[in-house]
C-alpha cells in the first residue's frame, strides 16, 4: 500500500513509517505532502494528516500509538517506543523537560538529537526514513530484550573485566 504524510519527517512521522514497515504493511511506500496540504492521493492511507483517522499528534497520543490502537499491536516493546516518541512530543510542543528517573522521556531526548541530526545530514524525507530505520531496529531491539528479561524473571549479568561483552551476549541470546 501507499501512505502519505506531511514532509520534513521528524521523531513520530519517522517513527510511524519505521512501525507501519515493520508489523503492518511490509511493502509499503510512503509519500509525502507539503505542510498545509489540503488533498492527498486518494489511494494512499493517510498519516499523521489532520482530518485524518490516523491524525497528529494531539490530546489522545502521538500517530505512532494510533497505528498500535488501530492495528492491535500490545509488543510491550513497541508500547515503551509509544511511549518515547510520546515524551518526545512533549518535549517539543510542551517544553517538558524529563526528570532524573523518567528513563523513556530521557531516550526520547537522545532520540529527538537523533532526529534532528537525521533531517540534517539527509536531504529528502526519504532517505530521511531510510537513515533512521536501523536506529529504531536497534531501540526495538533494546527494549524487546529488556521485556523479555522482566517476562521470563532472568537477571542481567553484572559488569565484569570485559565491560558490556556478557550483558550483550546475554541479551542477544535472550532474543533468539
């Protein structure tokens, strides 16, 4: 299928496309519609479009936990990302600013750096997409383990001489 959102993707409208390509629709495309666009193609599944049934960012939660809503997708881990990219949000439109233990508002933080960093050093939305697909893989990834360590009551290996080597090895066989 073809979905459509604005351009000049960013943290949600990045995240989405990452989501939708990953546990909805394998094959989608995505295109993308200049700011204050009041039509796009009609073949395409509008995203993160006002009007929209999968609209912005608003009262009832980033585009990103729609489309989990939407598409019943309840991976805890996909439910910890909903929730970064919705302290992310919150960051941006609410000036909050996450405290000390808020440990999924501080990754949305590093993640919006990330964002931000993308939309520089790539010049269309994208490539934008493409750049940052392995780095939401790889926060996928992160969490998915840490669930299923908490899942299965497992206990991380603590530090040793050879740094982070056991933790990660732990943490990928977890994953197999």
């Amino acid at each position: 299928m073809k979905w459509v959102t604005r351009n000049y993707v960013h943290l949600d409208r990045v995240a989405c496309p990452w989501l939708i390509r990953r546990f909805v629709d394998h094959d989608a495309t995505f295109v993308f519609v200049e700011w204050g666009a009041k039509e796009w193609p009609a073949d395409a599944i509008p995203f993160a479009l006002p009007g929209a049934e999968l609209g912005p960012h608003d009262a009832s939660g980033p585009t990103f936990t729609k489309i989990l809503d939407k598409y019943r997708l309840a991976d805890p881990a996909l439910v910890r990302i909903g929730r970064v990219i919705k302290a992310g949000v919150d960051v941006v439109l609410h000036d909050y600013v996450p405290g000390a233990d808020d440990v999924d508002g501080q990754v949305a933080v590093g993640l919006l750096a990330v964002s931000e960093g993308m939309m520089l050093t790539h010049l269309t939305d994208p490539t934008v997409l493409e750049a940052s697909y392995p780095v939401y893989d790889a926060l996928y990834a992160n969490f998915k383990a840490h669930a299923l360590v908490e899942e299965r009551g497992l206990t991380l290996p603590l530090p040793t001489s050879r740094g982070p080597a056991e933790k990660t090895e732990f943490l990928r066989a977890v994953l197999k």
